[in-house]
C-alpha cells in the first residue's frame, strides 16, 4: 500500500465520498466544456477512489455501507458510460454527493 492509500484510508466515510463528489464534479464541468480529455481523466480519478473506497477495510465490515458506496459507482457509471438505466442527471448525483462532502465540513 503506498502513502497515498494510506491517507485515503484516514479519511471518514463522509470525507472519502465527498472527494469522489469533487472528482465526479469535475468530469461534469469538463464534459460540458467538451473537453473530453480532462473529462475522461476526472472519471477514471473518481473511479479509482471509488475502488480504493471499496477497498478500506472499515467498510468490508459494514456491509450496508459498502453496498451504498458500490451502487454509487454504478450509477454514476451507468449515468456517463452507460444507457442511464437508472433515470439520473448530473444535478441529482451532485446532490447526492455534496451531502456527504457537507457532512465532512460538519465533522471537522
């Protein structure tokens, strides 16, 4: 595991789903620019803290939560790369995830 495994793994549930939200912000913003370069790396950043969230062993304990954080992750690659089966939009996938990055503000 490298340091900067090691850091995610310090942050709380809020935290780590609110860096996700950033990066899913981020591919939004690029992609409505048409820049599909920096859109596409801001889905693969999102994707790979999505797994690393996956894999923190504090949420291998908690089954529930490790079942919210794998919906995530498929509804927002359903949404981008998808057939959108799951009816979303950017704004509603925002909200969800600006909940959490609100919640880690609330912790500190």
């Amino acid at each position: 595991m490298n340091n900067q495994n090691e850091r995610w793994y310090e942050f709380n549930a809020s935290e780590q789903m609110g860096n996700i939200g950033s990066e899913i912000y981020r591919a939004f913003l690029w992609r409505d620019k048409k820049d599909t370069k920096e859109s596409e790396q801001s889905v693969a950043s999102a994707l790979e803290l999505f797994d690393l969230t996956l894999s923190d062993p504090r949420w291998v304990k908690m089954n529930g939560r490790l079942k919210e954080i794998g919906r995530a992750r498929e509804v927002f690659c359903d949404f981008l790369l998808g057939k959108n089966q799951y009816n979303e939009t950017s704004e509603k996938l925002m909200k969800y995830f600006d909940e959490f990055a609100l919640a880690a503000r609330k912790d500190k």
